[in-house]
C-alpha cells in the first residue's frame, strides 16, 4: 500500500537513484516554457518506474545529443555531422526522432541536493534544500547488443520540426 506523499505533485516519478535496463517509449518534441528552447521529451519505462528526460537541442547541448544518438540509437562514430554546432545539434535531433523509439539502454538516475530561498511564503529568506532527482548528464549506456530491441518508430521527414 502506498501513501499520498508517494504521488509526484506533477509530472512522472523518476526511479531513486541507481542504474536502470530501460526501453525507450516515446520521443517528442517541446519548447521549454520560460525561453522556447527546444527540446527532445525521451519518455523512458524500465517496467516499475515512467520516466522523462529532455535532451535539448541547443549548440551547447551537442556533446549529449550525440552520446545519447550513439549509445541509444546505434549512431556509427563515423557519421558525418555538419561543422557548425547549432546545425549539427539539429542534424542528431532528427536521428534521433527517428530511431530511439523501442531501443533499450542503461539508464543513470542520480540525486543531487539543490538549495534555493524562496521569495515568498512562510519560508521566505530561510535557505531550503530539497533532493531533486534526474539522469545523469552522461547517463546513457548501450544495452547488451545481443538482447536489443532494433524496431524503430516511423517518422518522415515532414514530422520533424528541426
């Protein structure tokens, strides 16, 4: 039986902290609310837990996107990207939408402190700290080759917003 206290106010729970055999279920694109940029929603289930993680499609981002292409999808060190990183960021993107669905890989979930003082409230001026749970920046691992899954969700080109 479990309590109140164990439904996530929004959103889906992330699994504690610890490394997951994970399938990909679903990949879609959004903006983030504040600035609009955008990013890919990886909806993540490995049987108990269902989980997000959102690689964003930035210039900066590119080292994860491509980690993620590599080590979920199968994308070969030998492909050739564009040189500037905001289009390669893109290019990766893409890949990405098209092939992670269905894939299974190990997934990283780490818990890190993060403090903050709110601006209003009875906690107002009083440091707070709260255990915030997320994948790991380098958090993705190929899953044993011989036991993946290599079906791929059809996606055409006109679906893809980048």
């Amino acid at each position: 039986m479990r309590k109140v206290s164990d439904i996530p106010e929004q959103g889906r729970a992330m699994p504690p902290a610890g490394t997951y055999t994970c399938s990909v279920l679903d990949v879609q694109t959004a903006k983030s609310k504040n600035k609009g940029t955008p990013y890919i929603d990886v909806t993540l289930s490995n049987g108990e837990y269902e989980f997000n993680d959102q690689l964003y499609v930035t210039a900066r981002t590119i080292n994860r996107l491509c980690l993620f292409a590599k080590r979920v999808c199968g994308m070969s060190d030998d492909t050739e990207i564009p040189d500037d990183d905001l289009e390669a960021a893109k290019f990766v993107a893409n890949y990405i939408m098209k092939n992670a669905v269905d894939n299974r890989c190990m997934v990283t979930v780490e818990e890190n402190d993060e403090k903050f003082m709110p601006e209003s409230g009875p906690d107002m001026g009083r440091t707070i700290t709260i255990k915030r749970r997320r994948v790991a920046f380098t958090g993705y691992e190929r899953y044993n080759e011989t036991e993946s899954t290599t079906t791929t969700k059809k996606v055409t080109d006109e679906d893809l917003p980048f």
